[in-house]
C-alpha cells in the first residue's frame, strides 16, 4: 500500500515540480551572482571619481593587523612624500646647476608621469592612486611657482605672465575639484590660491586673491554645504589680508605697515561682507545651527579686530564714514535678516553690531562727554527695534551696554546736564516700554525692569543734584518724589511709589546729615515742614488705603 503511495502520479508530477523549481532557483543564484559583481565593480569605478571617501588618516579595521594597514597606507603616504621632496629637490638642483629649462622640463614630466600613475592605478590600488593625485597636484603647483617666483635668474621674466600661469593652475584644479565635488581637493586649492597672494608683493594682487577665495569658499558652501571650509578659512583670509597690511612678511619682506592700502580698504570691507552671506544663505540640512552661529561670530570677531587696527594705523583721524557705512550696511543687513533667514539671532547681532559702529561714529562727531547724551538715546533705538525684531537677546545685549555707558560716564570727569537727564528719562521710557511689550520680547522676569528702574532711580537724584543750586538740591528731590507718587498712582503701578519712597529716605538723610550745616535755618525749617508734611501725608494715604482693603 506505501508503494502505491510512493509509485502515484501526483507524487511523481510533484517531484518533478520540485527539480525543475530547485534549477529555477540555482539559476537565479548565478545570474543575481553575476549582476552583483557587476554592482561591485560599478561602485568601485564611482568611487574614483570622487573623493570624498578619501582618508587622510589610515583607515585600520578591527579584521585587519596593524602591520598590514601601516605597510598598505603608511607606507603609500611615505611614499608620495618622499617622491614630492626628491623631484623639488632635483629640479632645483638642476636649476642652481645652469639647466633652468632642462629643470622645468625634468619637473613637469615627472607631474605628467605622476598622473599617469595616478590613472593606471586607479582601479587595483585606488588609495595609491589618489595619493599620487595629490601630490601631482603640489608637484605642479610647485613647478609653476618656481617658473618665477624666488629664482635670481626665472625662466618667466614677467610678473604678469608669472602671476597669471600660476593662478590657471588651482583655477584648473578648482574646477576639478568642483565637477567631483571634492571638499579636501578644494580646500587644497583654495590654500594654494591664498598662498598665491602671500608670495606677491602686490598689496592690491594680494588682497583681491584674497578677497577671491572668501567669494569661492561661500559658493562652495552655498552648493554643497561645507561648513568646515568656511570655518577653518576665515582664519587663514583675514591672515592673508593681515599679511598684506604687513608688507608681506611671508613673503621674505620685512613686517612692518605699508604706506597706504589704496583699493585694497575696499577688498577688505568685501571680504567682511561676503562672510557675512553665510546668515542669508539657506541653510543645509547637515549643518547645525551652532554651526553657522558660530561662524558668524568667529568671522565678526577676526574681522573687528584687523578693522580696529586698520583703523588706528591709517584712519585715526577720518574714521567717522567707515562706521557710519558701515552701521547702515549691518542695520539694512539685519532687516533683510529678520525677514529672510531662518536664524532670527543672526539679524539681532548685526543689528547689534551696526548700533557699536553708529555708538563710534557718534564718538567721532561729538567726543566725549557730549556724545554720551546721541549714545543714551541710541540705547532707546535699539529697545525699539528689538521690539521690531521680537528679539530678548537684544534687549539683554542692550541693557548690559546701557550700564556700561553710564558707569564710564559717571566715572568721567565731565558733567553734562542734558545727558545726565537724557540718561534719566531714557531709563524710565525704557523700562516702561519693556513693561508694555513684555509678551512681545517675552520676557519672564522682572530683573531687565529693576536694572532700567535703578538706573533712571540713580541718575534721578544726579540729575537734580547737578541742575540746581545746592541749597535747593533736596528740595527738588522732594518735587521728583511726589512726580514718581502721582505717577505710581495714575498708572497704578508699585514700583515708581517705591521710588518716591526711596528718594523721600535720600532726602531725608541728605537733610538730616548734609543740610544741617549748610543751609539757612529759615530755609532748613522750610525744607524739614516740607518733609515731614510729606511723609505725614504719604503714611496717612497708605493707612486709608489698608483700611479700606481690609474691609
């Protein structure tokens, strides 16, 4: 019976069913085998049209010695190193020995070899062949350098020619470096381009390389968002702008000031201005916030410092139309900012930064202690357009200057009545105006209140103290109490009663221990009725008043 069972038709039918499906799948194994290695070696041929697998560090994995990775990679960058040395080392042997074109020519086939073996290997030893890339491209840089740079007898004659080959060489390799979208290949090439204006001893040849590879570096972070390039050049622009200040010192020159910049003011302020774009530029989506916050600063921060000593050294008496320029420049900048970028704080430091350079201008027209009064009411300016701006960290900056300014005016020698009463009601406008937009700037607190209220508090009893006689001194303290009582009382707001309360207490100490001998006793009885009338008639209103509210 189980050998009918096994002999059956159906049985039959179904085993032949299963040998056929199992060569099916055998043969789908071997074509999907072959498609993958195909995949492979299609992605390994991409691979070498990009660098940005590429690895300055060696790549050691946990399955693999260190001999081996030291003998693949650290002997390849060993390599190529003393390959680099050995042919800049003999074309410049054969250049002290007579043969400068023989040199030229020894040191451009070796780049052309280089390249050659760059190519050829590209498939069986890929890190090899981009090492051998590499250093073609320092090889070339270098050859074309020394065509007529640094040579008693060069094989390029003029300046021009000798500038112009040695800029079409990282313009070249730029490009390359572009279609492969290579970050490390470009900033190899932007570092070639500002070295280019370090070995020039043109100022203006200088700083418009200069100026070139801050455009170059924003247009690499506008396409590909490269951050890091950004960041890491911003130091190494503004040292290229300082080395031309400096008569090119890099260059074998001694350090010291040029005569004039010239149009090199303008390359400097352009340079300032292009960083700038990197708060209106969308932002990528694998770069930070932090990130670019950051960079703004770091460019802020180098820049001001090489603006201050640009200042002191060639613009110590006409500095006035460069922070006025350059206060409208950052105000509009930060207009633009608040309606365009997505990093609202970046408009609220510039526009920070356009009120410091319009505080310098203000400085400049005035001097001091008159511009202290232009730099108060300025203090109102930049409450008003943080209001705008819905910005806190403005008004937080502001008020921090704000103690600043009155601190070194007091501390001054001078007195000026306008500004100790523009500082006064600049104060209390301030504090009532944060007071009354609070949900605007959503503020939480009272702290940035109390600092404006203690100010105006302040410059209140100076004010009054400066703006009249002596003997009427606390007579006009006892008139600015009952403006602050009337005032708490309209607006029903506490804290300007406290004040009336606190100047009535400095009047009386001022009465009791200053007054006492210094003024007229007709007068001295006259002043004390006065107060004690006051503060009579002030402890009577708050009794009624908690009578009142108890019942």
């Amino acid at each position: 019976m189980q050998k009918e069972k096994t002999d059956s038709p159906e049985l039959n039918s179904l085993r032949e069913e299963i040998q056929e499906l199992r060569k099916r799948v055998a043969h789908i194994e071997a074509s999907l085998g072959t498609l993958k290695g195909k995949e492979i070696k299609f992605k390994d041929n991409s691979s070498l049209q990009q660098d940005d697998d590429f690895e300055l560090n060696f790549p050691l994995r946990t399955e693999d010695s260190i001999e081996f990775r030291v003998g693949e990679y650290g002997m390849a960058w060993l390599g190529n190193i003393v390959l680099l040395f050995g042919i800049s080392f003999l074309s410049k042997y054969l250049q002290n020995s007579g043969y400068p074109i023989f040199s030229a020519l020894i040191g451009f086939i070796s780049v052309a070899a280089i390249y050659a073996g760059a190519y050829y290997t590209r498939t069986s030893l890929s890190y090899l062949s981009k090492l051998f890339a590499y250093t073609g491209h320092l090889l070339l840089f270098y050859m074309t350098f020394r065509l007529h740079f640094f040579e008693a007898e060069p094989l390029i004659k003029s300046t021009f020619i000798g500038h112009f080959a040695l800029i079409m060489v990282p313009v070249v390799l730029f490009y390359l470096a572009y279609r492969r979208q290579s970050q490390l290949m470009a900033g190899l090439v932007l570092l070639m381009m500002l070295f280019s204006g370090i070995i020039s001893k043109s100022p203006s040849f200088a700083a418009g390389i200069t100026t070139l590879v801050a455009l170059l570096s924003m247009m690499l972070y506008y396409r590909f968002g490269w951050i890091k390039i950004i960041f890491i050049f911003i130091f190494l622009i503004y040292l290229g702008h300082l080395n031309w200040l400096l008569n090119s010192p890099f260059a074998g020159n001694r350090p010291e000031f040029i005569q004039s910049p010239g149009i090199g003011y303008f390359y400097l302020f352009a340079t300032g201005l292009i960083i700038s774009l990197l708060a209106l530029i969308p932002k990528k989506e694998n770069v930070s916030d932090d990130f670019i916050i950051t960079s703004v600063i770091w460019n802020g921060l180098i820049f001001s410092s090489l603006l201050a000593l640009t200042v002191v050294t060639y613009l110590s008496t006409n500095y006035v139309p460069v922070f006025a320029a350059i206060s409208v420049i950052c105000l509009g900048y930060a207009v633009i900012l608040q309606s365009r970028s997505s990093l609202k704080i970046t408009a609220s430091m510039y526009a920070l930064y356009g009120f410091l350079a319009m505080s310098v201008a203000f400085y400049g027209i005035l001097l001091l202690p008159e511009a202290y009064m232009l730099l108060s009411v300025q203090s109102f300016l930049v409450v008003s357009m943080a209001l705008w701006f819905r910005s806190r960290f403005i008004v937080v900056m502001n008020t921090i200057l704000f103690l600043m300014l009155m601190i070194f005016y007091l501390s001054s020698a001078g007195n000026h009545n306008p500004t100790n009463f523009s500082f006064m009601f600049v104060a209390f406008i301030t504090a009532r105006f944060i007071n009354w937009k609070r949900e605007r700037l959503n503020i939480k607190t009272e702290y940035i209140r109390n600092v404006y209220l203690v100010s105006g508090f302040i410059m209140t009893l100076i004010a009054f103290y400066h703006a009249f006689p002596p003997s009427y001194v606390t007579v006009s303290w006892i008139v600015a109490a009952l403006l602050f009582f009337m005032l708490g009382r309209i607006i029903n707001n506490i804290k300007y009663r406290w004040l009336a309360i606190a100047i009535i207490i400095v009047s009386a100490c001022k009465l009791i221990f200053v007054d006492m001998s210094d003024i007229d006793i007709g007068f001295r009885v006259l002043v004390f009725l006065l107060l004690a009338i006051i503060s009579i008639s002030v402890s009577i209103l708050y009794t009624k008043y908690l009578i009142k509210k108890r019942e």
